[in-house]
C-alpha cells in the first residue's frame, strides 16, 4: 500500500522549519516533534504526516464507533483528533457552554504522504498514487526557503482577555472546594480560557515561537483545512505497542528559578509537597482504574509515581502506568475505555466531569482533548492537549485553557497563580511574535 524509502539526514531545527514551510501547501499537515527530550517510551523524534487521501470528521454522536470502522476499513496510519466532548459519547453527559472555536469532535486522516524522523535518518512512505514525486518531494524540501508573511504585525493585532473573570474564578473554585467538602468529588481539574478575537495569525512563526520557550516532548503542530493546535504539551496520555499499555499522567506543578540551586530546591519541595503527591496519587490511582477494565488480570502496575520531569518553564510530578492487553483487543475500545484523561477531569471521572461542565465558562474542545496517530498495526500514541494554542484562522478565533486540579487543600489564591504560571509561553507566544 505504501512505497518506503530512507535517506540519511542531520535533524537540525533549519530542516525542521523548512518541513513545515512546505507542509503548508496542504489542507491537512500533523507535526509531531519529541525536541529531543529523552524518554523511556519514544518510538520517533518527529512524525510529519500531509495531504488527506481519506479523513473523519464527525460530533461526539457514536465517534469511537465510527473511528473503528474507519480504522478498520484503512488499515493504514491515521493522524488526528479526540475532543475532550467526546466524554458525551462515553457516558451520559452533554456540553452546552460558550464555544468560539468550532473544531469537529472529532477528526482524522490517513495521510498520502508520511516522514518518520529519527536522528539520522528519515523514513518516508507514500500512498502508492503519489510515489513517483518522492524524491523529487525530499529534494524541495531541502532546497526551501523560508517564506516572509506580509500580513499584518502579529502582536499589534492580539489583545488577550480573560473568559472568566479573577472574582469569579475564585467563586467558582469555591464551589468546587464545598462539591469536596460534600464528598461529590475528591479532585476536579478546573480551567479556564484566555482568547483573542479579530486575529490573523502567522501559523507557523506562532509554533516555533511556543516550542522554543518550552522544549515540550509531545510537541504538535496541527492544521485541518481553517483549525489549527500549536501544542507545547509535557504530557503523554496513553500508547499502545503490541500488548503493552501505558499511561503517564502529570499532576503537580512548580515554577523554574534561574538560580541553579533555587531550581534544585524547589524540585526537593515539590517532590515532597503533600498537596501535589496527592493530586497526582488520586489520579494514578483512577487511571489503574480505566487501564483494569480492558487489561489481562494482574498486569496494571505503577511504573514510576510523582517523579519530578523539568521542562523549561515549570517542574512537574509524573507517574507511569502500564498494563498488558490482549493482541487482538481493539485499541478503539482502549481510548474509549480511558477516555477523557483523569488528568483532565478528576475523580471520580463522571461525577468530576458534571460539576466541570457546570462551573467552566467554556466548551473545551480540542484543550484537554488529545492529538497522536494510529500504525496499519493498531499500535498508537496519544499526547494531552494542554499549554497549547488552538486557532480558527476562518473564525479569526484564537485561544488558549489553562487549568489546574482543585483538591480539598486547595488555596484558590495559589490555584490562580499556578493558572498564570502556566498561561505564560502562550500568552508570549502570541504576543511578542515577529
């Protein structure tokens, strides 16, 4: 079905701009970039995947079911999209707040033409109808010069504002603290959306912006006719490989300081911080849970609990699970079956997932949803969309969530600061472009 050819190659950020220069001839471009960050569970150190042969896009109506179908009738790679929404597929919930980004729920493509980087060399496969233009693809795109966008200053044209207001943020986190307090829920992930309206964006100077301030391991680039994700991601939400299953959730948060022995203690204090050890145990704990439901008996354990990963702008506790499947059990059913990320909303999941739905000004869409790919195998590799921009370029829409889990010790004052904290890479991002 596909003609494989590799070609030796230095993987430097030069070749990484000149792949997305030429990606933006097509209506569907997926760039998925590790940025050479070092983790026990990475099978590429970048994917680039263009030009639909043929693609899903549906609502939340029946969408596992219909992704299996269209993943069985294609037995090829697939690149693209779960929106947080699709929760109301899952279980008996709806979404009914303030949507100013209007993604498909969910959406997916098998792409014509597929790169598969490693540090030295690039794996290409084409769809048999396009692979006379290979090489000639390879060499264009070593020979491109960057494009210069003469539209209009970026940052003069983005004024950001705030959803929610600071007062009712802080109203609403108290809510959430009294739903804990009656034992509706021990931990919720609570979030709120920074927007901008009237933008026009350059897409590709906004991705190389956020991703050199951040460094991210599941860095993605994502544009899908007029929907565009630039996603400064840290966290994994689930892989497949063969029988072997992981997850990694993060929940616990610190800031970066300059000073290198600043930095030393504060990964010291969150390491032992109470309050972030549980947010993240509670969520481990949930997600051996979802993994328990489709795993073979006694194969769910932790890997590694609340260790502490450094990016560039903040510290950040993260656990792994892993479970082994059946070979033959539908990896459909797998996101399904685990589907939203406890991360993302918090426990117990549906109960947490109510009270989200009815605090949260916004409808979250692609923010907490999850961007990856499927192999012809049914192997797969999903990140979480958080510390990530999302843009209608039609709409003229731009957007980004920041959140953070609410537990019983929750300070709303800190809880605020750490939404800031997080808020900062996009909001430069978008700012100070050009």
């Amino acid at each position: 079905m596909r003609t494989h050819r590799k070609f030796s190659i230095s993987f430097t950020e030069a070749l990484k701009k000149k792949l997305l220069g030429w990606a933006q001839q097509f209506g569907e471009v997926i760039w998925l970039d590790s940025n050479q960050y070092q983790q026990n569970h990475s099978s590429f150190q970048a994917i680039l995947a263009v030009d639909a042969f043929t693609a899903i896009k549906t609502d939340s109506y029946e969408a596992f079911k219909k992704l299996e179908e269209y993943q069985n009738t294609t037995k090829d790679w697939l690149f693209g999209y779960l929106t947080y929404d699709l929760k109301n597929d899952v279980e008996r919930l709806k979404s009914q707040n303030f949507d100013g980004l209007h993604f498909p729920e969910l959406y997916f493509f098998q792409p014509k033409k597929l790169f598969l980087f490693s540090d030295t060399e690039v794996e290409i496969q084409y769809l048999h109808m396009v692979d006379d233009v290979m090489e000639s693809d390879w060499q264009e795109i070593l020979n491109f010069r960057e494009l210069h966008d003469n539209s209009t200053t970026q940052g003069s044209n983005i004024k950001i504002r705030l959803r929610t207001s600071k007062d009712s943020y802080f109203e609403k986190v108290h809510k959430m603290l009294e739903h804990i307090e009656r034992g509706d829920i021990y931990e919720a992930n609570f979030c709120q959306e920074f927007f901008s309206e009237n933008v026009h964006l350059n897409p590709i100077k906004t991705f190389f912006h956020l991703n050199d301030i951040s460094r991210p391991p599941f860095a993605t680039f994502l544009k899908l006719q007029q929907w565009y994700a630039f996603s400064a991601s840290p966290e994994r939400y689930i892989k497949r490989v063969g029988k072997h299953v992981i997850s990694q959730p993060i929940k616990g948060t610190a800031k970066r300081h300059t000073n290198k022995e600043d930095d030393r203690k504060m990964i010291e204090a969150l390491r032992k911080n109470p309050k972030e050890r549980s947010e993240n145990i509670m969520i481990t704990d949930l997600v051996r849970n979802d993994l328990s439901r489709f795993a073979i008996k006694g194969s769910v354990e932790v890997e590694e609990l609340c260790k502490v990963y450094t990016f560039e702008q903040v510290h950040q506790l993260i656990s792994t699970i892993r479970c082994e499947v059946e070979e033959n059990f539908s990896s459909v059913e797998i996101l399904k079956n685990t589907f939203p990320m406890g991360s993302m909303t918090g426990a117990p999941k549906v109960s947490a997932m109510k009270i989200i739905e009815e605090l949260e000004d916004t409808k979250r869409g692609l923010y907490s949803g999850a961007v990856g790919y499927f192999t012809p195998y049914g192997d797969f590799d999903f990140n979480v969309i958080i510390r990530s921009i999302l843009y209608n370029k039609e709409d003229q829409y731009v957007s980004f969530s920041v959140g953070g889990a609410i537990t019983a010790n929750s300070i709303p004052e800190d809880e605020y600061e750490e939404c800031l904290l997080k808020a900062k890479a996009m909001r430069e991002a978008l700012e100070q472009t050009h």
